[in-house]
C-alpha cells in the first residue's frame, strides 16, 4: 500500500496549482476528501482509491495520469499553436497544469484516437519507432481505392525526404472510398503523403486503435476518459521489446 501523503502534496501533484494556492483552496472550504469537508492541508491520506472534490468538482486521484481522447478536427496537438486552437484547450485545465502531453501528434485536421499523458517512460515507449506498435487509420479518400493502390501501400513506399520505404502493415478496404490501414511509423504526415504516392489523396484521416487498445465507440468526438490497468495492459502487450 503506498504511503499517505499531504493533502496539500496531494492536490500539487493532481495539478490544482502552486503548494500555495493548494493551501488557500483548502482553507477557503473548497476541498473535500471522499465526501467529507476538509480543512487542514497537512493532513495525510491515503491515494488508493481517493476522490477528492475541489471546487465542486470530483477529480480521481491518479499517480500518473493516462488519458484515452477522442480528437475533434481543427486543433492541433501542441501547446504552442500556429493556427488552430489547441486541443489542451478542450482538456479540464489540472491536466495542463501538470503537464500532460500527447503520446505523438495527430495533424490539425486528423480526428480519434490520441493518448496523453504525464508519464515520459511511457509515452517514450509508445512513440519509440522501435518498439514496432501500429497505429490503426480509417483513411476517406478522394478517388476510388484500387487493389494496385492497396499492393503498392503493402509493398511499401517511398516517400521524398528519406530513401527507405515505409510500409502499411495491413489494410482492409471497407468501401470504395474508405480504407483502414495500418502503420508502425510516425513520420510526418506519414499516411497522407503514402496515400499521394500510390495516386490518391486523403480527404479525412481518423485513428481508430493504437497496438491492441481500440477507441472506445462510446466516447464521442471531445471526450476524455481514464485508463485504467487493464488498458494499461492492453497497451503494453502491444510494445515488442
Ligand atoms: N498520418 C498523417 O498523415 N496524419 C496524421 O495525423 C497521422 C498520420
């Protein structure tokens, strides 16, 4: 069982604001501890399971955070933007606070699946190009979607900034116009640029699954929600060492 800790701590380390401003949310009454009004900052309780309420609102203890979000188009995935708001800005903002980032980008325009988190171990081993974990894309194209297009994609591509082909890992046409395709790469704009190498061009780009872990079908375009171990576990058996 890991060791009680400060409510002030506690509250620091969730992302609630300076040590300082944890003290005055606590001394201000704002603060409960698993349903009951709390009122010294110094006192230590115990992370499993604990919900605290501040300003009205339950928050989950989490050591570390892991978040599964479901992207909306039009925001881009970084803190500083250029053109679009962020998608930081759609997430409550103790997430900014302690500084969650997104485990790899998805562009602007890209919709679904994006993790973010604040642990960097995991976040290192779930974009390391070596660990081989594909990334499932549910591609609208442009034009129709021939069987040459799909070879050429699983015989691999090459696109004008790096010699070495990139390859699809599997694909499955679901429509005419629609094909879910799988990568283990993140180059930079990696499945647009294959789709205009083999002829055609993407007109919509949504992520589906990353390795073993599927997005949600309940959680709609905007929404957040926790991992959990299990999905955790999902996860990681998807990482080859
Ligand atoms: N490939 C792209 O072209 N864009 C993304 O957002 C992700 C993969």
């Amino acid at each position: 069982m890991a060791k009680p800790i400060s409510l002030e701590k506690i509250l620091f380390s969730q992302g609630f604001g300076t040590r300082r401003y944890c003290c005055d949310l606590v001394y201000s009454d704002l603060v409960k501890v698993n349903g009951a009004l709390a009122n010294d900052p110094e006192q230590r309780i115990a992370t499993e399971n604990l919900v605290v309420n501040v300003e009205g609102k339950d928050w989950e203890y989490h050591e570390k955070a892991y978040i599964v979000f479901n992207k909306p188009p039009n925001f881009e995935c970084s803190h500083k933007t250029k053109h679009h708001p962020s998608v930081y800005s759609l997430l409550p903002s103790p997430f900014v606070e302690r500084g969650l980032q997104c485990v790899g980008r998805l562009d602007y325009d890209t919709t679904g699946l994006l993790l973010i988190s604040d642990d960097g171990q995991f976040i290192h081993k779930m974009t390391s190009p070596k660990k081989n974990i594909g990334k499932v894309y549910e591609i609208t194209a442009s034009d129709l979607i021939t069987q040459t297009q799909i070879d050429h994609l699983l015989n691999g591509v090459v696109l004008d900034d790096d010699p070495k082909p990139c390859y699809a890992t599997a694909c499955q046409q679901i429509s005419e116009k629609v094909l879910a395709m799988t990568i283990v790469e993140g180059r930079y704009h990696q499945v647009k640029r294959m789709m205009a190498a083999v002829g055609n061009h993407v007109a919509k780009l949504h992520r589906t699954e990353v390795g073993a872990y599927v997005m949600p079908h309940d959680l709609t375009e905007g929404q957040w929600r926790w991992l959990y171990p299990d999905d955790l576990k999902q996860l990681s058996q998807s990482v080859t060492t």
